[in-house]
C-alpha cells in the first residue's frame, strides 16, 4: 500500500521538477562566465512559477516521510 503511494509520489515529483524553468544559466554559463553569476540575486517566483515550486516542496516532504515511515514499517 504505501510502496505504491510512493511510486505514485515519485512519478509526480518527477513531473514537477521537470515542469520547473532553469533559474540559472547552467554549467555552460559558470565556465564560460558570461551572463554574471550571482547566486544573491533577489528572484521572487511568480504565478504558476510559485505554485510548481510550492507543489515540489510539499510533494518532496510527502515522499521523504513516507520513506521514513515505509522505513519504520518494515
């Protein structure tokens, strides 16, 4: 039952980090040093940014605790 919870939460936090817009300009960009890293940069997310980012913490604390409780269980 919870092994099947978790599939289930995996494949939606799969999803969602995939559904998240780069907030950097990567690998390349920190070689290269173009575009300025600044890793301080005030960035407020907004509209559905907010929302996706929300979900992927709530959904990250759904699937760390039911490892934990998997965990305990067995």
């Amino acid at each position: 039952m919870l092994s099947a919870l978790l599939m289930i939460v995996s494949a939606i936090l799969i999803v969602l980090v995939l559904l998240q817009s780069g907030k950097s300009d990567g690998i390349s960009g920190a070689f290269t040093g173009t575009g300025g890293l600044n890793l301080f940069a005030n960035v407020k997310e907004r509209g559905s940014e907010k929302v996706i980012t929300n979900l992927t913490m709530a959904f990250g604390v759904i699937f760390f605790a039911l490892v934990i409780a998997i965990r305990i269980l067995d």
